[in-house]
C-alpha cells in the first residue's frame, strides 16, 4: 500500500480529520448527515447518551446512543461540494490507517442517512409528506470527477432524461445512483418512493427566477413529466445524487429521507416546516432503533 501523502490527508494536531475534526473512534458505524448545522442538536438530543461533541467550521457532529445502538449525527451544510468533504472524510476515519496514511487491508461500510429537506415535484406528495429516495440523479456534475460507469439501464435513462429535460450542451454529464436497498425496505409506511434530482443551487438550478433569467425555464415541468418505466421524479435537492454516488462508489450503504416543505407543482409551502421536520427525525429513531 502506498503512503498518502500529507497535503492530501491532512490530519489536525489532535489525531483529528482536517474539516470534520474526527478521530476514528469518534465515528458511529450509522451516520445521519443534515444539511442545517442547527438541526444536529434537535436528533441529538433524542439520545439516550451522548459522548462526542465536535465543531469546525459548519461541521457539527455529535456521537452517542440510543438505547444500545451507536449513532453520529453530521451536519456537512449546503451542496454537492460539502457532500464530496464529508463522504471521504467520513470513508477515511474507518478506511485510512491514521499511524502510517495506508488504506487498510479489511475496509469497513457505513450506513449513512441524510435526513433533510426537500421540494416536492409531483403533486400527488403534498407539503409535511415524507420522500425516502430509491436514486439519486445528480446535475450537479460532482461525480464526473471521479471514475464510475453507469450500467446499461442508467445510461439509457440518463439518456431519456437529458433528451426528455433539454438540458443538451447546457450542463456537464447527469449521473445516476441508487440508493442500498437494506436501508429503503425499512422507510416503505408513510414514505413516498422515487427518483430524487440533485441541483448545484437553489435558484436558477432549481427553476427559481428572481431578478435572472434562465437558461431552461420549463426545467421543473419536465422534471415532473419525467417517466422511464415504473421510475418518477419525486423531488429534487442538493445533496443526494452527492451521497449514494460516492457512498456507492467507496462501498457504503446510503439512504436520503427528506421532509417536504415545498411543492412546486402547487406553489405552495410548508407553514410549520420545523414540525414536520422533527415528525421525520423521531420516525426515523424509531426505525433505526428497531430494525437498523
């Protein structure tokens, strides 16, 4: 094994991973990731206990129990760029050999969730309604930066969705992953199901126009006139297509759960986002607890 190099793992004086400031036994085997650096109190303070409490930057992580299971909750903020510092920090806590900067021989897998928040796309999956996501098609041209293939049925899908949105020569390679299917058979009861679509930003990526105009105005309706087979778009974010992406690629098992405040097929928006937010992290406790 080859010595990585310390301009490309950067380690902190304490033993601790350059933007999270983990060490490696700071770092629950399940991760739950929120894009709101405010929202890591409001899952930990569910815990039975908590032993762990580290922040830089907006990077907030709490580890502790609940009940005889291990968790660490992560905030990585906004963004496919965030996402690509927390999903190979997170890999190199439990994969990297700290001592001599070797990957080790036996690699270990997390099960990371993202619990966040999200625009709906269809109108049938109304503000307060909960989306778990069976993939993650990234716009966001994050992936594109690594080696990956898409199978035969992602390519040709991808190929559908590009001809089907017109976003020809306007954006870089769309991506596809799928989310672990040993996390999503456990998030079926109350829990619509569907592609979720990752953005680069808020406004103009996501057909928002304030004072600019953009380049593909009919974006989002034909995000939700999207059909390739069974599949659908549900929603669309920042930070999924991010996650099963490299989660996938480093061997990890990935999930997003996200709480819909908005619908933008109906143009309305949740008027108690913060309630309905904290509906989907106590059923996720109660999930995790029982059968994760």
């Amino acid at each position: 094994m080859s010595r990585i190099a310390e301009s490309e793992l950067i380690i902190n004086p304490r033993g601790a991973i350059y933007h999270l400031d983990l060490r490696p036994e700071e770092v629950a085997g399940t991760v739950i990731t929120v894009g709101d650096p405010d929202r890591v109190k409001e899952i930990s303070k569910h815990f039975d206990s908590v032993e762990v409490k580290r922040q830089h930057r907006e990077f907030i992580s709490h580890t502790g129990y609940v009940g005889k299971k291990r968790l660490t909750v992560l905030s990585s903020g906004i963004g496919p760029d965030n996402i690509d510092i927390v999903l190979n920090e997170l890999d190199a806590l439990i994969n990297i050999d700290f001592a001599t900067r070797e990957i080790k021989k036996d690699l270990k897998s997390l099960n990371i969730i993202r619990i966040g928040t999200s625009g709906s796309l269809q109108e049938d999956i109304p503000v307060d309604s909960f989306v778990a996501s069976t993939h993650g098609l990234g716009v966001d041209n994050l992936l594109n930066f690594y080696r990956h293939e898409q199978n035969d049925q992602e390519k040709e899908l991808l190929q559908s969705f590009v001809t089907h949105t017109q976003i020809h020569g306007q954006i870089g390679n769309p991506y596809i992953s799928s989310g672990a299917a040993s996390l999503i058979k456990h998030f079926v009861k109350d829990f619509h199901q569907g592609i979720t679509v990752t953005c680069p930003g808020f406004y103009g990526p996501q057909g928002r126009i304030l004072r600019l105009g953009i380049s593909n105005p009919n974006f989002v309706n034909r995000l939700t006139d999207f059909r390739f087979g069974q599949h659908r778009i549900t929603n669309f974010e920042m930070e999924t297509s991010a996650i099963y992406g490299l989660g996938k690629l480093l061997g990890h098992n990935c999930l997003a759960v996200n709480a819909i405040v908005a619908n933008r097929v109906q143009k309305e928006f949740s008027k108690d986002g913060l309630a309905t937010v904290e509906k989907l992290i106590q059923k996720f406790l109660q999930i995790f607890s029982e059968s994760i």
